[in-house]
C-alpha cells in the first residue's frame, strides 16, 4: 500500500498493531530497510522520500502503547488529569491489598446478616485471605470485558433461575449436556468391538449376553439430549454381571482379559459421570443452585464495591495501570452503550476517517476490550471493511491472560476463501512453512490431525489447518535429520541395592536430563549436521544450536543446568524464579527487616550468622542456651550485657552499632543508598564477589538496588513499606528470576519455556517434561469462575456444617478444565512446530510396557483421530502423543527407552573404563621417555608429597558408625566386624576376583544383614512399649504397625517374634515401659557434635574440630539422670561377646557424650541389647 504506484497512502495513516515491543521495533526496523531498498532503485521518488521521514513517527505499536496515544491526545474528553502515570505491578498489588482489606474491614463494621452469612460460608482458615482472593479474581475477569461492571450485573442475574425448566436453558447446562453426550458417543463402539471379540474363535462367548446388554445401555445413553432424561437413565441403569468361563470351555485368556478390559474402560466412563453429574434428584440441583444465590450476590456485590473503590484509589494517587489504559481509550471513543447497541463518539469518527488501514499481528491472542478498541477506530461500521488480521489459532497460548481466540475462529469460520465470492470479508490460508525441514512438518501434522480438534483445541487440524513444506534443504550425504525422535524415560528395572542407595536416589527430571545430555553429546560426538543458512552449507552442530523447551521451567532448568553442566555440555537457562531465595539476596533483605524492626528472630538471627557479622553456630547456640525461654533479640541482648564470652560480646555489640547507626540514617536516606551504605560498610558486596558464582550474585544485588529505586519511584515510601513491598512480592508470586547475565556469543544449549519460545526457531529442539501431569489446579477451590459461564460455587449449610458441589461448579469446573487441555494442545504444537531440522521429544513414564499396551488398546478403529474420551483424560503431553504411534500410517519414527538400570550401568561402565585407563598410566614405560632430563623432573613432580597431606585428609564429618571401624582392633576383630557368619578362608578371599559388572546388576539381591538390622530397629522405634504386657502383645503391635504401612506383611513375616518378645522379658524393658508411660522414652535421636581432632581414632595432632554424626537407638530419663539403649542384630560366635562389647564400646560412648553434652544430664547407665543372644549388656 506505501508503496503502490496506483494509489500509495501514507505510512502513518496504517495503524500497525502488536503485542509486544520488540515486535513492534523489530517491524519498523524491516518496513524502513524495505523503503531503503526501494528508494535506492528511486532515489528521486518524492513520496518514498516522505515515507522515509514519516516511518519513525508512524503508528507500528502495541496495543497498549495505541491507547496511551489516544489519552495523551483526548484525555480532556473524559476529564482525565493528564499527570496521571502508569504504575508498576508491584504497586498495584500493593493497592488492591489496601483496598480490599479496606472494603471488608467497613463491611465487618457493618455486621450486616447476608455478609456474615458469606464469610462463615465461604472464608478459609483464620484470615479473609480466601474472600480477598475470590474478589480480586472476579474482578480481574470483569476488566477483560469493555464494561466490568455490567458484566458483573449480569453474574449476579444468572443465579435469578427460576425453576427446573430454566436451568435446563442455561448456558452452563448446555454445556455440561454437549459434554456427557460427547464422552458417551464413542461408547458404543467399544462395546461392539468387545462383542466382537466374544465371538472370535476360543472367544469368551459366555460374555457376549452381558456385554451386549452394555452395548444397548451405552446405546441409549448417548442418544439423549437433555439433562433430565439422561439422570432418569443413569437413575435406572444396572449392569449385567458376567458368566462364569472354566477352562474346560477353552477360552483364550488374552481374548478374555482383553474383553474384561474394555468392559471395565466403559463401565468406569459411565459410572464417573453418574458420580460427579447425577448423584442427586434434578430437584436437589435446582435448590442447592438456588440456596447459593443470596452467597453469591454478596460476593459480587463486594467486587462492584471494590471496583469503584479502586478506582478511586488510583485517581488519587494519580495512576493508572494497562488495563486503564484500554477502558480509558474505550470511553474516550465511544460515548455511549446500552447493550449491544453503542454510540461512538467524534473521536472515534475521526480516527476511522483517517486510518486507512489497520493491520493486528497475533490476532488470536485478542481480548474483548481489544476487538471493540480497534472495531471502533475502523471504517467496518461504515461498512468499508479495512482491517487485516494475521495469525494462527493454532498458537493461541495466552487463555490465562484471558485471551479470546474464539474471536479468531469466528472470522476463520465466516469469512470466504480468498477470492472465491465477491464478499469484503475475506479470508487468506497461509499454509507453507518456511522454517522447519519435511520430517519435522510431517511428524507435527501427523500428531495434530489425530488429536487437535475443534471440541478440545478449538480448531480442527483439517487440510486448511495442516502444514506444508515451503523450506528448501538442499540433500546432505549423511548425519542429517531424518526422522523425529521419542525417547521414553522409565523406572520399569528398578535398582535393589541399599548400598548404592544415594547414587541411584534420583529425581524423574534428573534422570531424564541425563538422557537428554547422553542425547546431545551423542550428537557432537557423530557429527550431527546443520544447515547453515548464512554459509549455504551444512555443518557440524554446535551446542547453541541446540533448545531444550519445557512447559515449566521453575525447578526443571535448574535440575537441567545442573546435569548438562556436570556432564561437561555448557548450558544457559533465563528463569523466572529463584531471586528471592538466591542468599546473599535474603542476607540483604533480612537486614532491612531488622532494621526496620530488630525484635524479628529468623531475619535477626539470619543476619548475625551471615557473614556480615559472621558469628559461628556455636556462639549462636551459646546466646539460646544463655537463656533458653525469652524471644532471640531478647537473648542477644542479655548475652551482650551478661554473657561470658568477651569476644562474642564485642561481635554482638559491634551488630547493635551497626544497627542504630543505619536506623538513625533512615529518615534523610533512600532505601538504596541505604542498601549501598550496608553493603560497602560491611563489605558484603566484595564478599560475594568471591563466591561461587560471584559475578551473578554480584549481578542479583545490582538488580536489587534497581528495585529498590523503582520502589523509590512510587506512591509508598519508607522502609517499612519498601519491606512490604517485597513482601507482596511473595505472597503473589511476582519473582524476576536472577539477574540474567547475557550469554551473547555462548556457545551453548538454551534452555526455555515454550511460552518464551514462541515466534523463535531453532536448528534442534528438544521438548521435555513430555511426562509431566498438568496443572488443572484452577478448577479446584470452593468457588470458581469462567467468563462465559460465570460463577461456581459450592452449596455450604452453615447449620450442619455441610459442603458440596452444584451442578453449576461442576459444569464450570469441566469447561475449565477442557479449556486448559485444549490450552495444553495449543502449547504442544508451538513446541514441536519450533524446530528447523531435528525435533526430539522426553519424558518420564512410569511402567512403560503397561502404558504402551494401555495406549495401543485404546486406540478408537473406526477413525484416524484419539476419541474424544481419551483426548479429555489425558493427563500428559505424551498422553496425546504415545496414543498417535499406535494409529495406522504412523511415521517412521525413532524411538527409545532410558531406564533406571541403563543409566547405572552406563556410570559403571565409566568407572571401569576409567580404572582401566589409570592402571594403563601406572603401568606406563617410562623409558619411552627419551629425554633424561625431561623423565627427571616428571618423577620429581609425580613423587612430590604434601607437607600437611594428613591435615588435608580429616573429612569435615564422621558417623560413629565409620569411627568404630578406625579404633585399634587385630585382623581377628576387623575380619569379625563382618555381620555373616563366615566359613570362607582369607586365601579364597584373596583368590576371588572382583566382578566388573556389580551384584546389583546380576539379578535379584538376597535379603542382607544391613536390611535386617534396618527393620528390627524400625521396629523398636515404632513399637508403643506402654501397650506390651505379655509375648501376644507384641505380635498384636506388629499387627498395627501393618495396618499402618509402617512395615509390610512381607518384612513381619521375616522378624524372629522370639528375638523380640526375649527383650521384652528383661528388666529394661520393664523400666522403659514405665519411661514411655511417663513420656520420658525417647527414640531414634539425631546427634552432631565437634571434637578435636587429635581425639579420635585417626593420624592426626591437629586439635581442628571435627562433626561427629550419628543416631541414638534409644534412652530414657530416671531421677533427672539418662539411661542409654542401642540394639544389635550382629551374629555373634560362641565366646564372642567380650569381642562384640569391644566393638561397640567407642560408639556407645560418643553417644553419651553427645547425650550428656545437648542435655546437661550426667547418664547413668549404657546398655547393648543383642538381638542374636537375646541378651542385655552392661557397658
């Protein structure tokens, strides 16, 4: 059009709309670079001379931005005080939190009867946080409709239904019907099939009766059309019970279980439907709807009061946020509404007159309040159509943002083909793809017409909506993307070994990092090729060519980072969470916190244990047991003034100091000069800065002194404020992620969310988290809304205390629900469609072999597409896209499994190598080395011996269990220290070689003496001794501890009783059974306490404290005074015990000190019981 040499316009008289900045700059910067071009081949052309100087001021820009010119411009026409600014979301939660508790705090003055009434009905826990929360939610929907208010008017008219009859007319009903009749409608089909399979040779034929009694009820089931005679239906529906098979009739059992399958698969659709739609009389729906009526009115009452209020709010702190920015834009262009009948005002018929065109970039992505901004600026009322829209439903991904992309298909639906009729309204199929290779299309067009449909994703994956290739690759000759590729991640082979326990002890996302990471490094390794657009050639792939997208990036990018980095593959991951917990971000904050108020023990303590005042744990645990009973600030300061440590006194008086000389700089110093003060003053910057990961934690404080001048720059101020401020930041869950360090350059893997990686493309994609469930938590809570079926609450009788859903909520819930899977399809197709060559797709399924069998079985043979039933309960991406590999026609696609066992395997098969590796550099010849010189110094350097290496070699930490090995014992009492009876010699030992491949891995372990001694003390632990009078109480207690799951039958069945009901004859137990009526027993203690050194069982003079760790079996209190028990379960030979009390002696005595040291009481007496000689032991 600018540059149409018939009629050229303008380029500012297009109104070129987007929905973000970088797109709107990055579309201007392409328009000006093609007028450049074109002023080249004419450089006297005056109009694209004009063009060229009006492109900078042209309207290419974001919605937002459009309105904000419109009250720039117009702010008069609504008496709007053009000093007005836009406020941050910070401040305006911060707002709507004042208001809110504000508006409820005047409603309890009050005490009006129906408020009351409402918040006894529906408030959680102590607080109005749920009340708050239903209010703001309403509101929020109500402001993504051009009139908020009247959409809340109309809410409150939907509950005015007046009898049955008219709740079978209401929108949410309609739906509820559609809903049921479509999980019903391929029913039927699986019962035929299952008659079908009785009837097969060796057939369950016995079945066939009741089985097709199925099919007749499930038949006219889904011929029903409303709600009152599908609940007269399902009020009468009886099952018919199966007949007996013997194996005299010689059925074939896969036939039968296959039939039993199927019946089971429709009889539990039918049955969850007439729990959760008709568990009630239609009467009892239609009351408990209208007993939340006058509940529900309250509440919407309170959001049109809060509307209002906010308002107000906002106009006298002179602000105004983006969703202002579009209502005030609407008011200022159309003057006047009733209905759908609206009046626009001269502004809007000047702005129509002179936009000639007006082009929206990601129209799916449309709200409401947008469509009616930019009709009314239009020449469409005129009847001069002039509105160019671009996008693709298909990627409408922002419904939490209440985006509407029916708006979309309402045009795709209506508008005709181009140039096929003579209507203005005309509609343009883009259909090449100019990005992504014809494996990567046909894998993705493959998935989509199988499960995108219109009832789900809102669309149809037809042959208009499919994709076609429009790239040209030329041919490579090998290692080239020729297929995509789905590896399966399982726990099928599951490692029994304790052992190896903490090495095998990984979480699902973990594991399937590492297969990602195996995947990727096999890819560098083979040279796996890209084409490279820019050298027209292929080349081998380098890590930044390589995305990993996840649908949730918090937590998962981490643990990914985390396992690409330690497998050597540089990777970088932009997180929208962890600032806050990010530590030297906390020691800051909790700095501010005592400032402002000292008396807050965690920040206060947090602060004193940080390095800026650096004081140890145990002269933290010196100020509590000073005085145990006070609060923290309570006990610093009685340490400071009476303690008997000078230095720490000094540490504490120097904190004090500190603190007083910060809070009297308070009123004449902003709050990030005073973030600056405190980190120069006590060189916390600098001491990051040496930090693991220093330059980003550098970076994180950087960025909190940037926040804490934005705060500077609103309508609250002080500390106290700045601090709530952050607070809120919490409780809404607004986190900036950490100070993103720029990875311009990196050669390295990106890892995103989808949502970010929407409009990018890149060489290879990896879509992970395949497995993950989705979040469907918006459809759970006592009240919740949609914006077109609007509220659904729970029926509450605050008389009898009883709750229960409406048929309303669960419609509502349902629609929610579909709508956020049909969201989830939409995701999954902007991730698989964001691959140029080479797609991959992950995921953890647990047992595998059953769910491919589930997914093969459920596959509908009457049609190429998932049936609606297995669509909608799906659960995970591969939910949807397992069932595709099943269909007919399926692609050739690679696919693999990881499991638990391979990837241990793979680690031992490592190690090997590596020992393997070393012992050929041990046995190198050194004589190969010709230079003497040279050989000389190596040898020095290989010989060298660290002065202080035994210093160097005391682990920071011992369990008692590793010390008791370390005393001085004779080969004899080491050899006995073994738990099994051995009857092998040393010789054979030594003859035995070490197998390569580990027992774990050989096939079933046998239980060992390590497990057994784990149950008998999980026993003793679990054992309520009060309740053991005699030998049949205790096998009355490991009943319960059955019934309880705190052991299996399995591991009963494995205790020797008579070990235990021995312990129980002693005097001991006798005594701890009087302790545990007392509740002076105590069980399963956990200790660490520091010892020197040099008194332990080890090479060393250096007096450096040492943790010593460990776990007290038991131990009770007598006359303030302790009594120590520990059990064994050691074999032990004849004349044997002397050895055993030997071994066990040093254990036994870090107990009592540790006991003697946490309690300040002396122990009396210690005590071994041997379960193996079922004897007590004085030591």
């Amino acid at each position: 059009m600018v540059i149409d040499d018939k009629r050229p316009i303008d380029i500012d008289r297009l109104l070129i709309v987007t929905f973000t900045k970088a797109a709107a700059s990055e579309m201007r910067e392409r328009i000006e670079k093609a007028l450049e071009r074109k002023l080249m081949e004419n450089p006297d052309n005056l109009h694209l001379q004009k063009q060229m100087t009006l492109v900078h001021s042209a309207q290419i820009t974001t919605i937002h931005s459009f309105c904000k010119s419109i009250i720039q411009n117009y702010f008069s026409v609504i008496e709007l005080d053009p000093s007005v600014r836009l406020v941050d979301e910070v401040e305006l939660q911060l707002l709507k939190a004042d208001v809110v508790s504000e508006l409820l705090e005047e409603e309890y003055d009050k005490e009006s009867e129906e408020f009351l009434h409402f918040i006894e009905a529906y408030s959680t826990g102590k607080t109005d946080e749920g009340i708050e929360k239903f209010i703001l939610q309403l509101y929020n929907f109500s402001i993504s409709y051009p009139w908020p208010k009247e959409w809340l008017e109309e809410q409150k008219n939907s509950f005015d239904v007046s009898s049955v009859e008219a709740m079978e007319k209401t929108e949410w009903m309609k739906f509820l019907v559609d809903y049921i009749c479509s999980m019903l409608e391929s029913l039927p089909e699986k019962a035929a099939y299952a008659m079908e399979l009785c009837k097969e040779p060796s057939g369950p034929l016995a079945y066939y009766s009741a089985v097709e009694s199925d099919y007749q009820i499930l038949k006219s089931l889904a011929e029903k059309k409303t709600y009152q005679e599908l609940y007269e239906s399902f009020e009468s529906l009886e099952w018919e019970k199966l007949k007996r098979i013997s194996k005299k009739d010689e059925v074939d059992e896969e036939l039968q279980e296959e039939v039993k399958a199927i019946r089971k698969e429709v009889k539990g659709v039918v049955d969850d439907i007439r729990k959760k739609y008709f568990y009630q009389s239609v009467q009892e729906m239609f009351e408990d709807l209208v007993n939340t009526k006058e509940d529900m009115c309250v509440l919407l009452d309170l959001a049109m009061n809060f509307y209002d209020r906010f308002q107000e709010k906002k106009m006298e702190k002179k602000v105004m946020d983006f969703n202002d920015l579009e209502h005030y834009a609407l008011n200022i262009l159309i003057s006047n509404h009733d209905g759908e009948n609206i009046t626009y005002s001269e502004v809007a018929n000047e702005l129509s007159q002179y936009y000639e065109e007006i082009m929206i970039d990601e129209y799916q992505d449309s709200n409401n309040v947008q469509e009616l901004l930019l009709t009314s600026v239009s020449k469409i009322r005129f009847g001069k159509p002039n509105v160019f829209m671009v996008g693709d439903v298909k990627q409408s991904i922002y419904e939490f943002r209440l985006a509407r992309p029916e708006l979309f298909m309402e045009k795709l639906k209506t508008y005709q083909p181009w140039k096929e009729g003579d209507s203005p309204y005309q509609r343009i199929d883009l259909r090449k793809n100019f990005r992504s290779r014809g494996v990567v299309l046909d894998f993705t067009n493959f998935i989509f017409r199988q499960i995108m449909q219109d009832k789900l994703g809102k669309v149809e994956y037809d042959e208009d909506a499919a994709l076609y290739l429009g790239a040209n690759y030329p041919e490579a000759e090998e290692n080239y993307a020729k297929s995509t590729e789905v590896i399966f991640i399982t726990d099928e082979e599951e490692i029994e070994t304790e052992e190896l326990d903490e090495t095998v002890e990984e979480s699902q996302r973990e594991l399937e990092a590492r297969a990602v990471a195996e995947r990727i490094q096999s890819m560098m390794d083979e040279g796996f090729k890209v084409f490279d657009g820019d050298l027209q050639e292929y080349r081998p792939v380098r890590y930044s060519d390589i995305v990993i997208l996840l649908r949730t990036v918090s937590g998962w990018s981490e643990d990914f980072v985390t396992v690409l980095t330690g497998e050597g593959i540089p990777a970088v991951s932009d997180t929208q969470s962890g600032y806050f917990s990010a530590i030297e971000v906390k020691t800051v904050l909790n700095m501010l916190h005592v400032i402002d108020n000292p008396k807050q023990d965690i920040p206060l303590a947090a602060v004193l244990h940080s390095p800026m005042f650096d004081l140890s744990s145990e002269e933290m645990g010196k100020i509590r047991a000073k005085d145990k009973t006070d609060d923290f600030y309570d006990a610093v300061i009685s340490y400071m003034e009476n303690g008997e440590d000078d230095v720490l006194k000094s540490k504490i008086q120097i904190f004090f100091q500190k603190i007083e000389q910060y809070r009297r700089m308070l009123p004449y110093t902003s709050i990030q000069q005073m973030i600056e003060h405190i980190l120069k003053d006590t060189g916390y910057y600098e001491y990051v800065s040496v930090m693991p990961a220093g330059e980003q934690r550098m970076a994180n404080l950087d960025m909190l002194l940037q926040k804490a001048q934005d705060f500077e720059a609103t309508s609250y101020k002080g500390l106290f404020q700045f601090n709530r401020y952050i607070e809120r930041l919490h409780k809404y869950n607004i986190d900036f992620g950490e100070a993103f360090l720029s990875d311009d350059g990196m050669d390295a893997v990106r890892i995103m969310s989808i949502h970010k990686s929407k409009g990018l493309e890149f060489p290879v994609v990896f879509v992970s988290g395949m497995g993950k469930q989705f979040n469907l938590q918006d459809a759970r809570s006592k009240l919740i809304v949609h914006e077109d079926l609007g509220l659904g609450a729970d029926f509450i009788d605050v008389d009898i205390r009883l709750k229960k859903p409406t048929l309303r909520k669960r419609a509502i819930q349902k629609k929610i629900a579909l709508e956020s899977l049909g969201e989830e399809l939409r995701v999954l197709y902007v991730a698989l469609t964001r691959a140029k060559e080479k797609l991959i797709l992950t995921g953890f399924v647990k047992k595998l072999e059953d769910t491919l069998m589930k997914w093969e079985k459920s596959k509908d043979r009457q049609s190429e597409q998932v049936s609606y039933l297995d669509l909608s309960s799906a659960a995970s991406y591969f939910g949807w896209v397992g069932r595709c590999l099943f269909y007919p026609n399926s692609l050739p696609t690679e696919i693999t499994k990881r499991s638990w066992h391979q990837f241990i395997l793979s680690e031992a098969e490592k190690a090997v190598e590596y020992q393997f590796d070393k012992q050929a550099l041990v046995e190198w010849d050194a004589k190969q080395v010709y230079d003497e010189k040279i050989r000389t110094q190596i040898q020095k350097h290989l010989s060298f011996v660290y002065p202080f290496g035994l210093e160097q070699e005391i682990p920071a930490k011992f369990s008692v269990s590793e010390l008791k090995s370390k005393f001085g014992q004779d080969e004899d009492a080491k050899a006995f220290i073994l738990e099994e009876k051995s009857t092998e010699s040393e010789d054979s030992e030594e003859k035995k070689s070490i197998p390569i491949i580990p027992n774990f891995m050989q096939g079933e372990v046998e239980e060992t003496p390590t497990a057994r001694g784990i149950l008998y003390h999980k026993v003793m632990q679990e054992l309520q001794f009060e309740f053991i009078e005699k030998k049949e109480d205790v096998e009355k207690e490991l009943d319960r501890l059955v019934e309880k799951n705190l052991i299996t039958t399995v591991q009963k069945d494995s205790l020797d009783l008579s070990k235990i009901e021995a312990f129980f004859d002693t005097e001991l137990a006798s005594q701890m059974k009087v302790a545990a009526v007392n509740k002076h027993l105590f069980r399963e203690k956990q200790f660490v306490m520091g010892v020197p050194a040099n008194t332990l069982p080890i090479e060393s003079n250096s007096d450096e404290l040492v943790l010593i760790q460990g776990i007290i079996d038991a131990y009770y209190e007598i006359e303030e005074e302790i009594v120590l028990v520990d059990y064994k379960t050691d074999y032990i030979p004849c004349g044997g015990e002397e050895e055993f009390v030997q071994k066990y002696s040093p254990q036994i005595e870090y107990y009592a000190l540790a006991l003697s040291k946490s309690l300040g009481k002396k122990v009396r007496s210690k005590y071994l019981y041997s379960f193996h000689l079922r004897k007590v032991i004085k030591i």
